[in-house]
C-alpha cells in the first residue's frame, strides 16, 4: 500500500526545547511530536521540519511533513489534531494536518522563512521569556539604516556560527526592518535561506549600531570580511521567532 504524505501546521514555545532537531540527551519539539503522532496514529512517525529552530528559540507558524500508511479525510485528520492536542504539552499547539503530493517537502520546497526578534527597552515580566531586555537608548533609525544595508550582500559568513555543514554561506534578505509597538522594538527579517545563529547575531551587530558603537561604513566593513568575530554578540535565543513560512503556489493548501 502506497503512503500518502500530510503537512502538520504547528507552534511552540520554545523555552523547555533544546530546539527543534532531534538530541539524544535533550528533550525536543521534533521528539514530542513525534511520539504524540505515534501515539495518536498508532504507528511510527517521523517528520521532516522546515527547519531548525535552535535552543529557547520560539515559533509561531512551523511546517513539516510525513508519511502515512492511512489515507484519511478532512473529517479524520480534525479528529486526530483534536487529539494530538489533548496529548502533547501545554506549549506546543498544533494547528491543521493536511494531505498533499507525494513529493512536496517541508524543507526544500519553502520559498522564505520570515522570522522577528523582540527586545524590551524596560523590563517586563510578561516577555521574560519572549524578549531581551536592553538597558540604555537605541537609536532606531540608525538600527534601520543598518537593516536596509544587508539587502545589499548575499554573503553572510560573518553571521554564521563557525565550522556548520553547509555548501554556501550565500542568502536572499529580502525584507529587514526595525519598528517600535509600545516599548517594544520589533526585528522582522524574511529570507530565502538562513544560517545557523544568523538572525541573533544580525540583531547584536545593528544593536551595536543603536548605541552607536557602529556605523553604516563599519557595518559593511563586518559583512566584507566574512569572519564571524568582526560581528557583534548572538542575543539571546528567548527574543527570536519563526513567524512564517511561505510555499509556492502548487503546493499551497487551504491553511
């Protein structure tokens, strides 16, 4: 009998989580999920992410697929979301389950990743693990003069974490941009591709600029020397969330 493949729609809260992937010695989103599928499908379950998401890192719209013995329809798939639900923890949700083609892929069928970053400029006890706090003024029009520079570059290896498998340290920025809602300032970068650690390094480098330690000459200077030291310091993991995911138009479901 022939597999049918399902995307799964979820979000988590990424505090508990050694990340997304898989670990042997670390509880993961991946390893919950994949025992309350298991569980609830009553079979083994193996889902491929859209990726990583690293350590306290948060997502707010995730995709992955599997594969499935059972073919079942609308009202069978909302029956075991219904269930999944009543069986996974508190702080991972998850949203629809969907068939599609055999061949559509979580990971390399994504077109972007859309991600934000949230710093709190007093302290707020609602946000203490879903912000960074940052004592002191930031220059918000310098942070977006430095946000509008990276559109310019595809090279990113000065906000890479060091020795990754990856073939190229190349990626499409697409949209960068700093905006304030209350005293929060809001981090929204999308991009084709992302490296790892790329996101909260490019935060602590135009960080830099907010407190005017950097200018925009310095900050085209970090980027051309592709070396990760010349970069600023990678905030901290509970500010950072995957906030979407986009496919192309023939894998596009109902969601």
């Amino acid at each position: 009998m022939s597999k049918q493949r399902y995307f799964i729609k979820l979000a988590y809260n990424g505090t508990a989580y050694h990340g997304w992937q898989w670990q042997d010695n670390a509880v993961t989103v991946q390893q919950v999920v994949e025992e309350a599928m298991s569980t609830i499908f009553r079979e083994k379950i193996e889902v491929t992410g859209a990726g990583r998401t690293d350590a306290g890192v948060h997502a707010t719209e995730f995709f992955a697929h599997f594969d499935l013995q059972q073919k079942l329809d609308a009202g069978g798939l909302e029956e075991k979301v219904f269930k999944l639900n009543s069986f996974l923890p508190e702080d991972v949700f998850v949203f629809d389950i969907i068939a599609v083609k055999e061949q559509v892929h979580a990971r390399f069928d994504a077109m972007s990743r859309t991600y934000e970053y949230i710093i709190t400029t007093r302290r707020d006890p609602f946000r203490k693990d879903m912000g960074w706090f940052v004592y002191g003024h930031l220059d918000l029009d310098r942070m977006n003069e430095g946000a509008a520079i990276l559109s310019e570059y595809t090279d990113f290896t000065s906000f890479s974490k060091l020795h990754t498998q990856v073939k190229t340290n190349n990626c499409n920025i697409m949209k960068a941009r700093w905006e304030r809602q209350d005293h929060l300032l809001v981090f929204t970068i999308r991009a084709d591709r992302f490296l790892r650690n790329m996101v909260r390094a490019i935060v602590g480098t135009l960080v830099e600029m907010g407190k005017g330690k950097i200018d925009a000459d310095g900050l085209r200077r970090i980027i051309e020397a592709k070396d990760r030291s010349e970069a600023g310091l990678s905030v901290p993991a509970q500010g950072l969330f995957l906030t979407g995911i986009e496919y192309p138009e023939e894998v596009k479901w109902h969601m």
